[in-house]
C-alpha cells in the first residue's frame, strides 16, 4: 500500500511542478529516458522525449496568463502505474480562457515519472491557441 500511495505523490508531484510553473522541479520529476505522449493530430500531440517535453512547457508557460491551475478530482494507482483525472482553469496571455478536462496516465519508477500519457479535448487546444 505504501509504494501505491508513493507513486501517487509522485505522479501528483508532476502536476504540481506544471502548476507552479516550475521547470526545476519539472526536470526533476522526470526521468531523463521519460516518453511522454499527447493525444490528437496538434503539434503538441505525439510522443517526445523529455527535452521535447521541457521546450513545450515553456512555450506553455509564457502562453498562459497567471496561474495554470490544475484540480485533481480523481486519482487510481495500480503497480507503478497511476491515473489521474483533472480539470484546468487557466486564461491565456491573449486573454482567452482554457478551461480543459485531463486524462492523465504515469508510470513511475522510483521517485520519477518514466512515461506520461495525456488525453484532453485537442479541439478546445487548438481554437484557444490558434494564432
């Protein structure tokens, strides 16, 4: 019970980090091999490696005005994997609101995620940041 309650922090540490906005811890909570993967057809979407992941964060973070809230609402854990269900509350630097549904699925070994996959509305992405 307690290596469940351990990789839920740690998967839960990952969003913390996107919501502070803080690529140190980011960094941190990523394993330098971690595949990370973004559902639909958007130029976010795919899989990346880690440094991928770390320069669209930081895209992310200057395109988003203030904090980029991120609500738990639900987390399961099963071996090294966990699933999150979160919601969004953020408003873009152009001041469009992106209020976004998540699907997150981690796999975590040790203190670090390892693979991270992302299911969210990427129609809602793409009219919010279209330029």
């Amino acid at each position: 019970m307690a290596d469940l309650e351990h990789n839920k922090q740690v998967a839960l540490s990952f969003y913390r980090a996107l919501q502070e906005k803080d690529p140190v811890a980011l960094d941190r909570v990523l394993a330098e091999d971690a595949q990370l993967w973004v559902a639909g057809t958007t130029p976010a979407s795919g899989c990346c490696g880690k440094a991928r992941f770390m320069e669209l964060f930081a895209h992310m973070r200057h395109a988003i005005d203030g904090p980029m809230t991120i609500v738990v609402d639900a987390v399961t854990a099963e071996g090294d994997r966990v699933a999150v269900l979160a919601h969004g509350i953020m408003k873009t630097a152009s001041g469009k609101d992106y209020n976004q549904d998540y699907h997150f699925f981690a796999r975590v070994s040790g203190d670090q995620v390892v693979e991270m996959r992302e299911y969210m509305d990427t129609e809602l992405l793409r009219q919010v940041f279209a330029e």
